[in-house]
C-alpha cells in the first residue's frame, strides 16, 4: 500500500480549524489534533510545532481560554474553550472559508 501524502494546511486554517473544534466544546490540545486528524480520515495532521503555538496566540488574541484538568486517561492536561469573541470569530472565518471553497469549485468544475 502506497503512502498517503501529507495533508498541507492552507496558509491561516489552522486557526480556523482550532476554533471550529473548540466551537463544539472545551478540549485538550493534543485532543484537538487527534479529533482534526480522525474526522479528515489523515488527510490533516497537526503537529505540536504548529499547534501550541497557534493556542497560545488565539489565547493571547482572546479567543480562547485555557485551564489545567484532567484529560480521559487522567493525566494533567491543559483544555481550551472559546471565549464569545471566539465563537463569533469562528463563525465568521467558517463563512469565509466556505464562500472561498465554493468558488473555487465553480473555476476548478469542468475538469
């Protein structure tokens, strides 16, 4: 069996991607990134080296809070939730990405 590619992230999702997960609920980082890779079947990998840090600056932006507790093995994890900013900005970004997916399905159709 060959290879699956890499799944490249689109310069600026990932931010996106975070809020959209967190939209749904609080979350452990390393949760957040297990979920995006599950639900896009390994297509999306999140790295801790883009991850964290793309938490700390959605927290230093208030979008998001954070506080310790304890993750389903019960280890001490930190989990992220939306701050209302957050959610509106989730909301928003969800919108943009879908307008930009669609017309760049009505270039791309008749291939």
């Amino acid at each position: 069996m060959g290879r699956q590619p890499k799944g490249e992230l689109v310069q600026g999702t990932l931010d996106m991607l975070i809020l959209a997960r967190l939209a749904r609920g609080p979350m452990h980082g390393f949760g957040i990134a297990e979920h995006i890779q599950e639900v896009t079947e390994n297509v999306l990998r999140i790295e801790e080296g883009s991850l964290y840090p793309a938490l700390h600056r959605l927290e230093s932006q208030g979008m998001i809070t954070s506080e310790w507790g304890a993750s389903a093995n019960n280890r001490q994890a930190k989990f992220y939730q939306l701050t209302p900013r957050g959610r509106k900005q989730a909301g928003e970004e969800v919108s943009k990405w879908q307008r930009l997916v669609a017309a760049i399905g009505r270039v791309i159709e008749p291939v």
